[in-house]
C-alpha cells in the first residue's frame, strides 16, 4: 500500500530532468526562410536552344550563376541546377517575322539534392535577343541581311550589263539584279534564333519559394 502511494505521488510531480517546453525563448525560434516572389535569378544555359532546332516541348537545362540570399542566408546556392521546357517555338517567315522562343523554368534542383517547383517569367536574354512579353524570346531581323543581298545582286547584275553592253546594259542588268537578289530574299527565312550554352537567362519568381 505504501509503495502504491509513492509511485501515484511519483506520476503526479511527472518528469523532473526532462526540457519543459515553457522554457523555451519565442525569441530564439528562426523563423523559415521565404524566397519573395520578385526575385531575380540569374541562369547560364548549359543546353542550345534554336528556332531551327529546337521544338515544342524540348527540355532547357540551365545553372544558377550567383547565391541567392535571405537574411544574409544563402537559400539558393551558386550551381544550383534549373529545368525547363520550350512551350512554343516560332521561324522567322520568309518575307516579315523575327524567330521566338517562349521559355518555361519549371524547376529547381539544389546542390543537396533538394527538388524546388518555380514559377517564373523572364528578364532578360543576355543580349541574344529582346524580351517579348512574360517568358518569350524574340531574335532580330533580317531587314538589313535582305536590303544588302538585294543591294549586292544588282551591283553585281550592273557590272556584268556594263561590260556586255554598256550604259544601257548596265542599267538593264542592274533591274536584273536587282529582282533576283529579291527573289532571293523571298525564297529564303530570317535570321534563326540561336540561344548557345553559356547564354544568360535572368528569371523572375512569379511565386514565393516556401519551405
């Protein structure tokens, strides 16, 4: 009966070397690191991409080439890898149109090994072409290629007519030129877009990363 009472005596004070969880300072408890949405990420391509090449739904893999921090943490290491995909791809036309390709980062892989979704748009191409709209890649024209062949051919035409027939052979030959070196134009593309490996991308969070 005396024992009965010591161990009842014993349960009721409850353990006396445990950590209380009363003691613990709010103050000391980090909070979990949120990467904002607004955040610019700067990724070198280790993948080409090409108007040519490339087609809808191809894979874009890419590095992060600068530590991304959060309260003086580093939350997104340099090298992390980043994922992708072409959504849609877009030639230069034959006569107007400049080539396109909308990327989208999808992923994000730590150097631990960690699997992050993103949500994203883009920034910038690193001068190898022109931001269209929130995730697209626009090339540049060929307007100027185009005036030089034309401009080329009729020279060419007008020396050719100026030997076989002087002035005026060289003013016929020069309209000859002329209409080949467009014609030329016609029947060929613009300038593809060609986006190399080592060609930085700038991405922006469209979500926060949360832990």
């Amino acid at each position: 009966m005396i024992g009965f009472i010591i161990l009842a005596t014993l349960l009721q004070q409850g353990p006396q070397n445990g950590p209380k969880l009363l003691d613990i300072d709010p103050s000391k408890v980090q909070p979990p690191l949120v990467v904002p949405a607004g955040t610019v990420i700067p990724v070198t391509l280790t993948s080409r991409v090409s108007t040519k090449n490339s087609k809808d739904g191809d894979g874009i893999y890419g590095k992060t080439t600068f530590p991304i921090t959060v309260n003086n943490k580093i939350v997104i290491p340099e090298g992390s890898f980043v994922r992708g995909r072409i959504t849609e791809l877009k030639r230069p036309g034959r006569v107007k149109g400049k080539g396109e390709i909308t990327l989208n980062f999808q992923t994000l892989v730590l150097p631990n090994g960690i699997t992050i979704p993103l949500y994203t748009s883009l920034r910038g191409a690193g001068g190898a072409g022109e931001r269209k709209g929130e995730a697209t890649v626009q090339g540049d024209s060929s307007k100027s290629d185009d005036a030089k062949t034309v401009g080329t051919t009729a020279a060419e035409g007008g020396l050719i007519g100026a030997i076989g027939g002087g002035g005026k052979g060289a003013a016929v030959g020069g309209v000859g030129g002329a209409a080949v070196g467009t014609a030329a134009v016609l029947l060929s593309r613009g300038k593809d877009l060609v986006l190399e490996p080592g060609t930085t991308i700038e991405i922006v969070l469209d979500r926060p990363i949360e832990p």
